[in-house]
C-alpha cells in the first residue's frame, strides 16, 4: 500500500520523493508504483519469470460491482449458507478455484495475482482507503472529495513523480492518466466518491475524464436504460471542452494561446498560486490535445471491428474496457475504468 509521509496537509511543493514514496511498499494487483516510475531506466537484469516491467496500467476497479462469492472467491468449502451459489472450478493455478462462469480466466490464472486478503478496518466501501493509502478515513470524508485531508490518487502521484522528474516537458497529447467513463459515482446520487482526484497536491493532478456520450438500449435494467445493461452502436467519449467552435482553426488557436502565454507571464503572482498552476497544465494539456489528432482517434472505438466490440460486449462497462486499451496504445500510462453504482443498489440482496 502507497505509504506517503508527514502531515496529510503539507504543500505539494515541500513534498520530496522519499515523501511520497516508501520503497518496495507501494503496490496494487503486484504492479510496484516504482516499476512503473522507473520502467523505461532498463539496464538490469531481466527476470526469467514473469511479464517485466510495468510501462502502462489499466485498473478495472468494480466499485458496487460484483461479489467475490460469485467470481474470484467462491468458498468451495464453506457452508452451504455462506458460499456462493455457484459452483466452483479449477484453474491453471493448482489448488485453486474459482466461479464456473469465468472459464476463460481460469485457464490462466498462473498468470494472475489473485489476492484475496484485501481488508479495512472502516464500515463503508473504502474507496479512498483502497485508491490511495490514507491511514484514516470515515463517512463524511469518503462523501466529500474536497475533504483537504484526502491523499492523491495513485495516479496523480505518477503525474506529480513525472513532472519533478521532467520539470520542461510539455504535456502529451494523451494525457498519461485518464478516467472512464465518467466522475465516478456523478450519476447516481448527490455524492461523488472520494480518493480518485490530485487530494493534497492539489486539482492540478487530477486525473483527466473521458465521458460517454450515447443511449441505453435494454429498458429491462432496474432503472430503465441503463448503459451498463447495453448502449447503441453509435456511442461515443470525448473530453468535455476540447472541441472547437465553429470556423474556429487550429491556427487560430495557437495565435490565441500565443497571445495568452505572453499575457501570463505578466502575471506572475498567479502562476505561482496552486490554483493558477493548476489553470495552466490545463490549458496546456488542452491546446495538446486540441492540435493532435491522438487522442480524438483512441476516443473513435467506432474504428474497431464488430466482432471485436461485441467481444467485449456492448454495454458501458465491456466498451470502456475497449477503450482503456486504444488509450494505452496511443500513450496513456494509467487507464482506470470504474464500475458505477448506477441505480442498481437493489441487486447487492444476498450479496457479500
């Protein structure tokens, strides 16, 4: 678990690298938070075993999804009243079981870190316990992602790593963290879970949203049209400001950000202040993503054949799943696709 040192409170500019980082603790689902920092530095020696180096993540993370009892930790040996209802089968990996509705998986489960001793101490999901390491939580601070006293998102610590290690490198025109397939939990109630944005550092490392755009197709989910349930062919994502206006060019838009640079300089008062350093990594990683055609062909999932839509299946989920991939294709480090709880608290009846 990302351990991060000293007051939750201190400045993102009086944080070192020891801070933020507490060597070979810094882990999820195997991958080292420094491996994934270091994996282009090469020159050791290659491990026989094992896949290597990390260069790129994509975390399917099924906040509200489905439960352990049904997929990944069936209790084969269990009571009858506390195993799940499925039955189990075995897998590549000797000794273990898994549900029988995951046949594929277990043909190569040697190949995966099943962890299954993942705990809190706290009576609520732990989202943000689970995404960055905070030692203490409580309700009011997982409803509230403003809370001050919230780390970072892991994803927003390689962001911060990446640029005290490149101060003068200019943001990609794929921004290396992105979220799928909207702020998580923003359609189903008034709260947004907590422990996904930049935290301490600031709005200045949260992770970009790529947001879906199109409609449900299944009226059977238990709110009518639910994407999760299936969505059109003609869906799409985009980055919510990053399209242009009418008769506006690319030309036009470099000669307006010319314009504001110089006007900027001038004030300097501001771009030292976190809000006005936040500003403008924004703007700059939208004239990035504004002048390059990367990004807007990844978001085009039109562009994969059907066969191969189909087999990630053609709803919400199965459809990001797709994307996160043509994102890390195109240059993103960390894709995280989230499972919403989007109006479907009723089905956890029964679940653990």
């Amino acid at each position: 678990m990302l351990r991060i040192l000293g007051s939750n409170r201190r400045a993102c500019d009086a944080l070192s690298r020891r801070d933020m980082i507490q060597a070979g603790g810094a882990s999820l689902l195997g991958l080292g938070l420094a491996d994934l920092l270091h994996a282009n530095e090469g020159n050791e020696p290659q491990l026989t075993r094992g896949f290597g180096r990390a260069k790129n993540v994509i975390l399917l993370f099924l906040y509200g999804g489905v439960s352990q009892l049904d997929t990944l930790d069936p209790k084969p040996g269990a009571p009858e009243d506390i195993r799940g209802p499925f039955s189990s089968i075995s897998t590549s990996l000797n000794g273990v079981q898994i549900s029988e509705h995951l046949p594929k998986l277990a043909k190569m489960a040697d190949r995966v870190s099943l962890v299954r001793s993942m705990t809190h101490p706290y009576p609520i999901h732990g989202v943000a316990f689970a995404t960055t390491g905070v030692k203490h939580t409580d309700i009011p601070m997982e409803l509230n992602r403003d809370d001050s006293r919230h780390w970072p998102y892991f994803g927003s610590v390689l962001d911060y790593l990446h640029e005290v290690d490149n101060p003068n490198a200019p943001q990609p025109a794929v921004p290396a963290t992105m979220h799928l397939p909207w702020v998580q939990s923003s359609r189903s109630g008034p709260h947004k879970r907590s422990g996904l944005l930049g935290g301490f550092l600031g709005p200045r490392y949260n992770p970009v949203v790529a947001e879906f755009v199109g409609d449900a197709t299944n009226p059977r989910t238990y709110r009518p049209n639910d994407p999760y349930g299936g969505i059109k062919q003609d869906c799409r994502f985009e980055i919510q400001g990053t399209g242009l206006p009418n008769g506006l060019t690319i030309d036009r838009v470099s000669t307006r950000s010319s314009l504001l640079d110089q006007f900027n300089t001038s004030r300097r008062d501001l771009d030292k202040s976190k809000i006005g350093s936040s500003l403008d990594r924004f703007r700059q990683l939208a004239m990035s993503i504004i002048a390059s055609p990367r990004l807007s062909e990844a978001l085009d999932v039109s562009k994969e054949p059907a066969p191969l839509r189909n087999r990630y299946g053609h709803h919400l989920f199965g459809q990001s799943a797709l994307l996160a991939r043509r994102l890390v294709e195109s240059g993103s480090r960390l894709v995280s696709v989230f499972w919403d709880e989007f109006a479907v608290f009723l089905r956890h009846v029964g679940h653990a």
